[in-house]
C-alpha cells in the first residue's frame, strides 16, 4: 500500500458532507479528489462515495467521503452517514445568508446527534465570487471587479465557528483556493486515538491493535481452510 | 425535482429490516425508480441498533404494542453515578448476529462491494459454563476445543474423549462423502446427541460440547441441521484468517449491513423516507395505489414490505447487559497471527442454571460477550447479550445466567451491571411470498447466527422486482462506483 521508501501508518477516516443544495459540495470535493472544477455540476442524488488520500508528514489518511445531496427531501439519509463519522465538512455559499443559516442547523444537528469526538469543519465555499483578493484572484470570473457577491461577512462566521469549536475555512471549489487546506487541517485535528487503521506497516501501537482486529474479506483466503470452496 | 405523487415508482419498500434494505442492495444499480420507507425513525427494524435513548423509546413503543414482534420490553439502570457513560456511547444491537465466514451474505457483500464499508471483527472462542458443585467455589468457563489443533492441546478433556472428538471433527469436515452419510443417515431426524452417543460413543460432557457449537436455542437440533452447521462452523475456520470461524460486523451486527445496504440505495438514486409507513394500499388498481402515513397518495407498479404477524407466542428472552469490565480474559487470541477477537460465546447447558426458586434450565442460554471493540460501549465496559427459548421461567433464567457469569469471570471484584434491557421477541412460521404484485419478506428469525435461507427471499423479491429484466449473474454482482476504489493514489 504504501508507495514510498518510508511505511507510514495508514488510517481511514469517515468525513461526511452536509450543507444546503448548490452550496459546492460535491465541487469540493472533485477539487479535492480530482483537481477539477465543473461550471454545472448537477445536483447530487440521495449520495455519493469517495476515498482520497492525504499525505502527512507522520501518517496517511485515507478519507471515506460521503457526499450527501443537499436536496434531500426527507432528510431520511444524513443521519446513516454522520453515523459514525469522524469528521464533517459543513459548507455555505458565502453569498448566500440563508445556507449559513441551514449550516447552523447540521451544527446543531451534528452536536446532538453524530460520534462525540467528531471533528467539524465550517466552510464558507464560492469565495472567488467576492472581492475578497485571495479567492478572488485570476479566475474569479463571477465574482469580478468591483462586483462583490459576498453576503456573509468573515467576521460573523468565524465568531460563529470559534464559539462553537468548529475549524472554519473560506474555499473556492473553483479555483481550489484552500481547498486542500481544509482536508489537511481536518486530517490533523483527528485525534490519534479514534483513529481506525487500515492495513499497512509500520502502524503506531495504539493504531496497531486496531489493525489487529479487523478482517480483510478481500485480503488473501487461508489455502489450508478445512475445504475447499465449493463456488 | 418531481414530487412524490408525480412519480411513478417501480418499487416501494417498506421497512428497512435487513432484507428489505439488502433488496435496496441489489436495486442499486438497476434503473428502477425505488422509494424507501420506514415507519420508524430509525434504520433497521427488527436488527436495528440503538443508543440508550432510543432503547428507551423503543421500549416505550414496544410496551405500547406498536413494535411488531417484540414484547415485554423493560430497561433497569443503576442509580446515581454508576460509571455508565453518555447515551451515544452504546449501540445495542436487536439483531447482535454472529455470520459464519462461508456464508452467502459475506459473498454477497463483497461482490456487491458493499463490504467496503463494513468493519468486520473475528468471533474469538466459545465457552462452556460451568457451574461448581462446591458453592463456596466460583463457577467457571470452558472453552471448547473446536480445531485439530485445539483438541490435541486441551487441558480440560481426557485422551480418551480426545480420540472420539478428533474422530467426530474428522467425520464432520466430509459428511456429505458415502461412508459418511451412510452413518448418519439412518438417524437424519433424530437428536443429534442421541447420535453422538451411539456412533462415538460421546459422553454427556462432549455431547455438550458439539450441541454447543451448533448454537441450537432449544439443545435438541436433529442429526442432519446438526451436522450441517458443525460442518459449516468448521470449513469456516481459518476462511479469512486464522483462529476464527464467525465473524460480526462493527457498530451493532446486522444492523450496520442494513444500514450500509440502504446507503448504497440511496447512492444509487432511491429516495428514503424514515417516518412514513403505509396507511391505505388500493392494489385492484394497475399501477398499485399506496396512501402514506406522510399524507402524499403515491403510485408503485410493486410494493414489498415485512409480514410483521406473529403466529403464535413461541420466540426467544433476551437480556442485554452493560458490564463495567473489558472481560480480557475472554477476548484473547489463540493462534498466531490470528486478529484480537471483539467477540465470545458463552453456553450455559441446560440444568447449569436454576432459579430462586430452584426450577432448573430446561434449554441452553447463549450469551455472546462483546467488547468495546465493536463500537457498541465504551472502552472498559463490556455488553453481554443473553438469549434463550421463552418459558415462563426464562427471566429469572436470564437474571441468573447474568450474576453466574459475573461470578466467574470476577478477578478481585465482581464486574457490575451498569444498564440492561430484557425483551421479548416472537417468532414466526409465516413464509416469504409473492402474490401478484406485492412481496412480503417473513420475519427475521431470532436466531443466534445468521441464516442464509433469508437471502433466498431477498433474490426472490429481487426477481419480482425485475420481472423480465432480472439478469440471473448480476445479482448483487457489481464493479467499484468510480472514486470508491481502494486505490493507491496518495494525494500530498
Ligand atoms: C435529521 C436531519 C436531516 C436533515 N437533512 C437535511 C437534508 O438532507 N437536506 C437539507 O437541505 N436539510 C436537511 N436538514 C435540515 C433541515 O432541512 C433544516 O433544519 C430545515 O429545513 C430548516 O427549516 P426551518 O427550520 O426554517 O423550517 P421547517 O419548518 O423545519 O422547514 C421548512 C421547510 O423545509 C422542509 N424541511 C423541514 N425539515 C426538513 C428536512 N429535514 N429535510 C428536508 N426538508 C425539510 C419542510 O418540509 C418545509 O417545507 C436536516 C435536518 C435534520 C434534523
Ligand atoms: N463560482 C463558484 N461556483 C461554484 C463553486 N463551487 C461550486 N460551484 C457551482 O455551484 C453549483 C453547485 O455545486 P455542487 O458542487 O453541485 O453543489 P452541492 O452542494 O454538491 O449541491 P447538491 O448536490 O445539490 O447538494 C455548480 O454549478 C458549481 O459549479 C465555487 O467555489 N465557486
Ligand atoms: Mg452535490
């Protein structure tokens, strides 16, 4: 699995997405799995599965990402996804104060309901719709001169996420302004305790024993099992 | 997007049990429109898994006859400060199902890829409870040698009962072969123990052994179910690793494969609702005219739900206890290279246990110890869940299975019981059918290992289904979703 000199412990980690429809977040997340960027991406329909990786100096992490659809009509399925999940991404389109507002309600919703130890990160998306220079630079062809989408400001956002002990990001799934950094700073704020470790060398020793337990249909069948199968 | 009542559905599926959600499974990737329902608020019916809140609330529903096939729920805490942990700390599972690793729901899972999502954990030893003849002393554990290589190193038998198991282990591994089956055939529906005796000659003691393996909830399983699942526990040994025959899914058993099913339904386009049942069906209209509890008046071509009637008041007690101890002891591994089991089954032969009142066991409790290994309490506790046939005396049973249990794993103290909750779970002989357009799934079967007969029904309401467009080999059979492989791309 590991494909460098160095075997780093390996983990996965469960990271759902949730957030008001055509906020951006399955266009986070092919940013963040493809480096790529579509103009009309479609709605997602009930969900969707990705993995990615991400390389850090001490351990990989693999996250498991469950992209929801932001349509939902029954809210039926966001409680089987934040099940168990270790980290959330909740994401509002900067120029639009009612997705903070649906934001608010998954904090709320994550708080009472999801894993205890859930890493949440608030993420303000379509930054390069704002005149804000960072996101806004080179590309920012929606945002452009002068013309300022923004409708929620940094400041009550962040005092937001600060209270609630959330990690807060301003992104553009468009030009991938702090795309990665999101993932990155999630992957670090994991505790090393509740991580689950996939196969792989090298793995810590709290880590280990987890490795220990968990079985790999997939991994190679004992030849000596008592018989044969017979399919 | 469209609203209910102007689609119109190819499938309803009421109920999220496991084989409607693994029905769910194999829509998937069919371009049927599905429309996913539960009246409860919580994925799972009869396998859900809850946090102490929500077995609270379903002890409530239960009381008030609204559960289905579950009776005489009630939950006992510990007062004051007891070292119980917050209520999402714990996931008792309904349906806390060991699965052999050669059974068809694992292939399944893993050629639907469903099995990517699914933390499987070994099921470690399975012990014998020992009551002692001495009261001043503490009873004890057994454990059952169940390999070759378990039988030669076991303290705890004779050579000479070593030389009539070893013989039975290697009878069992090719029963079906001609000597074989010439044997036992002339007893096919006697009791099994009756044929232990008569052909090896076991004593009670090893009779009890076998029985328990076969993890028959009434002891009196006949000489051909017997051997079969002996069979199966065996070649199931060492499948995908060593030392561990059965495995369990992290999280609450069964519960976690509906939910993992139902997930890849909704990623393949059905739309879920939780909290809407069926209130009204007109099925002399084609397509078929359902009216939902939510107020929307939907049309399906097909409907399948669960049959949720009991047939008669036979079924299963089952007590699940929180403990304050890991219980290390019982979650060691045997073999090398063999995973840290999460998971060990006690027995409890009949006549091990008695009653304040002294009414002795008439069948065998079973009681499956799981750590926290398996997500469903915190480190440091364990859930001990005890199930035997219902009689009157089954409670008390229970109670008593607990405290005998506690007293001989006790080290310097007694672990406690922090919470437990005792129910009721009937069972049924109704049968899975198709009539005309609508499908009805029998009830789950309290059983202590899952049953492969239940994925028949499943494949056949799939059938039903497709009509015409059900292609035999891509049943449950599916490649990666695009981005869900296990590749090796490291992204820096
Ligand atoms: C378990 C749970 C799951 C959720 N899942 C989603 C989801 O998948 N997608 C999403 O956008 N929001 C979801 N939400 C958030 C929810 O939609 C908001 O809390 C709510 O829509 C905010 O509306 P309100 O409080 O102003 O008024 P409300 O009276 O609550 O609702 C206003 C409108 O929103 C609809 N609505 C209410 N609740 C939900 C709901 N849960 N899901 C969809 N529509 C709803 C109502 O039918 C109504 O038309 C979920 C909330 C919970 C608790
Ligand atoms: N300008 C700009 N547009 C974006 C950005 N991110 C997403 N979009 C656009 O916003 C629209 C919705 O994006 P999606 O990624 O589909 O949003 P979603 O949250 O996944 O939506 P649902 O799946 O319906 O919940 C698409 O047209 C995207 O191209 C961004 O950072 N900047
Ligand atoms: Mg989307």
């Amino acid at each position: 699995m590991a494909d460098s000199g160095a075997p780093k412990p390996s983990s996965s980690v469960k990271l759902v997405l949730l957030g008001e429809a055509a906020v951006g977040k399955s266009s986070l997340v092919l940013r963040f799995v493809n480096n790529d960027f579509q103009e009309n991406k479609e709605p997602t329909i009930g969900a969707a599965f990705l993995t990615q990786k991400c390389n850090l100096p001490t351990r990989t992490i693999k996250f498991e990402i469950w992209d929801t659809a932001g349509q939902e009509r029954f809210a039926s399925l966001a409680p089987m996804y934040y099940r168990n999940a270790q980290a959330a991404l909740v994401v509002y389109d900067l120029t639009k104060p009612t997705s903070l507002i649906k934001a608010k309600h998954w904090v709320a919703e994550l708080q009472r309901q999801a894993s205890p130890g859930i890493v949440i990160a608030l993420v303000g998306n379509k930054l390069d719709l704002t005149n804000d220079s960072a996101g806004g630079d080179g590309e920012g062809a929606g945002g452009g001169d002068g013309e300022d989408a923004r409708k929620v400001t940094t400041e009550e956002a962040k005092s937001y996420a600060e209270e609630e002990g959330l990690l807060f990001f301003e992104t553009s799934a468009k030009t991938g302004y702090n795309v990665t950094e999101v993932f990155t700073a999630i992957a670090n704020a994991i505790p090393e305790t509740s991580l689950k470790t996939a196969r792989g060398p090298g793995a810590s020793s709290a880590a280990a024993r987890t490795e220990e337990q968990r079985v790999n249909l997939n991994g190679p069948r004992d030849p000596n099992a008592k018989e044969g199968c017979a399919c | 997007m469209e609203s209910l009542a102007d689609t119109l559905w190819d499938v309803v599926i009421c109920g999220t049990g496991l084989q409607q959600s693994l029905l769910a499974l194999a829509l998937s990737r069919s371009d049927k429109k599905v429309l996913h329902i539960d009246p409860n608020d919580f994925y799972g019916d009869a396998e859900a898994a809850f946090s102490l809140q929500e077995v609270e609330s379903w002890v409530e529903k239960v009381q008030t006859g609204k559960e289905g096939l579950f009776r005489a729920a009630s939950v006992e805490k510990l007062e004051g400060d007891t070292g119980l942990s917050f209520p999402r700390a714990y996931s008792l599972a309904l349906a806390p199902q060991l699965i052999h690793a050669r059974s068809t729901l694992l292939s399944q899972l893993v050629s639907s890829r469903a099995y990517r999502q699914v933390e499987f954990l070994a099921v470690g030893s399975f012990s014998i409870f020992k009551p002692s003849s001495d009261p001043s002393q503490s009873p004890t554990l057994v454990r059952i040698p169940s390999t070759r290589e378990d039988v030669f190193s076991t303290t705890a038998i004779s050579a000479k009962a070593k030389r009539g198991l070893m013989k039975f282990l290697k009878f069992v591994l090719d029963y079906e072969s001609t000597p074989q089956a010439e044997a036992w055939q002339p007893h096919t529906d006697a009791p099994l123990t009756e044929f232990l005796l008569k052909e090896f000659k076991m004593d009670k003691e090893l009779q009890t052994y076998i029985v328990t393996l076969t993890l028959s909830l009434d002891g009196g399983i006949n000489t051909r179910d017997g051997l079969a699942v002996i069979h199966r526990h065996l070649s199931s040994m060492g499948l995908y690793g060593p030392g561990f025959a059965a495995l369990y899914p992290k999280w609450g058993g069964l519960s976690e494969i509906a939910q993992v099913s139902c997930r890849a339904g909704a990623v393949g386009g059905a739309v879920y609702m939780l909290g809407t049942g069926v209130k009204a069906m007109n099925d002399q209209e084609d397509p078929i005219v359902l009216e939902l509890t939510s107020g929307d008046t939907i049309k399906t071509r097909k409907v399948v739900r669960a049959n949720e009637s009991a047939t008669d008041e036979s079924g299963i007690n089952r007590l699940v206890a929180v403990v304050s101890s890991p219980l290390k002891s019982l979650f060691q591994s045997t073999v090398e290279g063999a995973p840290t089991p999460a998971v060990a089954v006690v027995a409890f032969p009949a006549g091990s246990l008695s009653t304040a009142a002294g009414e002795a066991s008439q069948s065998p409790v079973y009681l499956s110890v799981h750590s926290s290994d398996t997500g469903e309490c915190p480190a440091n506790q364990s859930v001990l869940y005890f199930t035997t046939i219902s009689k009157p005396a089954s409670q008390d049973l229970l109670q008593e299975a607990l405290d005998s249990f506690l007293a001989a794993v006790a080290g310097d103290t007694v672990p406690q019981c922090l919470y437990q909750l005792q129910y009721k779970q009937l069972r049924s002989s109704a049968q899975s059918q198709a009539s005309g357009s609508i499908f009805d799934f029998a009830p789950p079967r309290p059983a202590l290992a899952f049953d492969d007969s239940t994925l028949q029904s499943v494949h056949d309401a799939w059938k039903m289904v497709l009509g015409d467009d059900a292609i035999e080999e891509e049943y449950l059979t599916f490649a990666d979703r695009e981005g869900a492989m296990d590749d090796d791309e490291v992204y820096d």
